[in-house]
C-alpha cells in the first residue's frame, strides 16, 4: 500500500508540476490571486534553493507582488531568485516592499529583479 500511495503521489505531484510549467509562462494574466497562491506555495517548499521566475506580462498587479513576495520571504534555504515581472503594473513603492520581502530569507545570496 505505501509504495502504490507514493507512486501515486509522485505522479500526481510530477502532473502537477507539468501543468504549472506550462501554465507559468508570459502572457497568461495569472493576476494577483494567482501571484499570491504561487507566493504561498513556494513558501512552503523548504528545500527550494535556485528559482527564476519569468513572470512579465501577468496582470498581477501591487496586490499581487505583495502576495509573491511574501512567499518568497518564506523560503527559507532559497539562495539564489530572479524574478523577471516587466510589464506587470507595479508601482515603485511596491517594488521595495517586493526586495524587501524577498531579502528576509537569511540564505538568500542572489537577487535578481529583472526589468522593471
């Protein structure tokens, strides 16, 4: 039973995996609420230690880059993060609140804000 549980698990995880990659890209206007719930599952993933992010054109929004970035804030182990956001709508003020989110990680070597 625990190895049929974990190749389903694997599985669904490896399809779902699958579909955000797909789904992540330019241009699919995933807005704040999908920013935010992005934010909050990276948040959760302790282990991440390299993510780039080609978010532009998304429509997310301050609301949005707020919920990433507290996210981010989360990953512990994460040390290096590039997030490229151009054309996304984010105002200068919520930009720093985005670096500042995303340096409270105490491991976080590299940031990267691409293209504002």
């Amino acid at each position: 039973m625990i190895l049929y549980f974990s190749f389903i698990f694997s599985f669904q995880l490896t399809n779902q995996f699958q579909y955000f990659h797909q789904y992540l890209k330019s241009y699919n206007q995933i807005g704040a609420i999908g920013a935010s719930g992005l934010g909050s599952g990276l948040g959760k993933c302790t282990n991440l230690s390299n993510l780039t992010l080609h978010l532009h054109f998304n429509k997310i929004g301050n609301e949005g880059a707020l919920g990433l970035g507290s996210g981010l804030g989360n990953c512990t182990n994460i040390q290096n993060l590039t997030l490229d956001l151009y054309g996304n709508e984010i105002n200068k003020q919520q930009q720093q609140q985005l670096k500042v989110k995303c340096l409270q990680s105490k491991r976080l070597v590299v940031l990267k804000l691409k293209n504002w």
